[in-house]
C-alpha cells in the first residue's frame, strides 16, 4: 500500500545545515514535494523535484531523489530560527492521482 | 493574485450536527483537493473535485461529502458530527490536478464537543 515515512523529530542549531529525510513506496510517482507549515497556518509548497530527477537545488533548499531506494531528502543550509515549522514530504502517485502526505517533521532551530 | 481561501477559519459544532465547510481556489485553478489533518493522523486525503466532477476520493466514511460549483468554488459537508471529526480541514487549490504546484488554504479549525 501508499506509505510515506519521515522521522517526527529533528532538532539543529542556528547556522547548521539541517536534513530532513523521507521514505515512500510508491514507485510510479511522478512528483515528490516538500511543504512547510508554520503553527496555525496552512502548507507552504517549498519545493518539488519530478520523479526522473536525482537533484534540485532552489536558494538555501537542496533536495536529493534516490530513485533506487525511493528515498527523498531536504537539505536547508544556514537554518534559521524562522525555519522552525513542521515539514511534510509527499508523493503523487500517477495510479491514483492523489497526493500522500507523510506524518511531518517538526524542526526546532536552537539559537 | 488571491490565494487560496477557506471559511469559516474555526467552527465549533455539537455531535450529530453537520457542517459545511468552503474553499474559494486561486482564481483560474480548477481543481481542488481536501485534506484532513489531525495530531493523530496526520494529512488524510478526501476527496478531490475537478470541473464540478468528484475524480478521487479518499477512505472516509459516506458522511463525509462534497461539490464544487462552475466557479470552481468547493463545499465539504459533514453529517452526523462525531468527536473523532475535530480535526483542520484544509483544502488545495491547482490548475489541473495536484501537479507542480498546489497552493493549500489557511485552513477550518472544526472542534467537535
């Protein structure tokens, strides 16, 4: 079945790089997406990377695909305090055409 | 250009009522997708509506409902509330489907008691 997994929890300090990593299963997907989502607010789309892509760099955020073990990652250089939010990794996948979400990482930035 | 608007933003109801929820998408966007987002379950997905025709539709139960009008403009509606339907209800506005880029509402905060 659809699953997308991340771990809950990650915790860096200001200035530090921060990676956050996610699983999925379905192999058929076409797009992978990073979303962001501040505290009462709804999901920010950060990014996205196409499923034939390996990476995509946009300003402080670096996403690796790896299509082999289906796993997905962000990278955001320089964290800042502002960067504290849940993030969430999803997948579309093509047999469906729906978009499942995994449960979120929530980042705290140390000052 | 508007983004994505959901009201009411928070909605208190009793068990067995229903509620009727709304997303307004960006303007020119004719798909929109509904999301349940609960602590314990995280994002689930509902239904999606495109051109006034339901096209996916997630594992909720029949008391769960929706439309969209030839605005594009979506409802949800929830019969028969139960506790366990407190959740935010968020909705995701695209062009033709949730493709490159699907911007999602702020979101109903709906609190069951």
């Amino acid at each position: 079945g659809e699953d997308v997994e991340q771990s809950l929890f990650l915790s860096v300090r200001e200035g530090d790089s921060s990676v956050i990593n996610c699983t999925y299963t379905d192999s058929s997907s076409t797009y992978l997406y990073w979303y962001k989502q501040e505290p009462g607010a709804g999901l920010q789309l950060l990014t996205y990377i196409f499923s034939n892509m390996d990476m995509k760099q946009d300003q402080r955020l670096t996403v690796l695909l790896n299509k082999k073990d289906k796993h997905l990652s962000l990278r955001i250089a320089d964290t800042q305090t502002g960067d504290s939010a849940i993030y969430f990794c999803a997948e579309k996948e093509t047999s469906y055409d729906k978009v499942i979400f995994g449960p979120g990482t929530s980042l705290s930035v140390i000052p | 250009k508007a983004g994505v608007t959901q009201t009411p933003r928070y909605l208190i109801k009793t068990r067995g009522q229903q509620v009727t929820l709304s997303c307004s998408p960006i303007s020119g966007h004719r798909s929109v997708s509904w999301y349940q987002q609960t602590p314990g379950q995280g994002l689930q997905f509902l239904f999606e509506y495109f051109s006034e025709t339901q096209r996916n539709k997630g594992n909720f139960p029949g008391r769960f409902s929706g439309r969209q009008f030839s605005n594009s403009r979506s409802e949800m509606n929830v019969s028969t509330l139960e506790l366990g339907d407190s959740a935010l209800y968020l909705c995701a506005s695209s062009f033709q489907g949730f493709d490159t880029e699907a911007f999602f509402g702020q979101g109903t905060r709906l609190t069951v008691v």
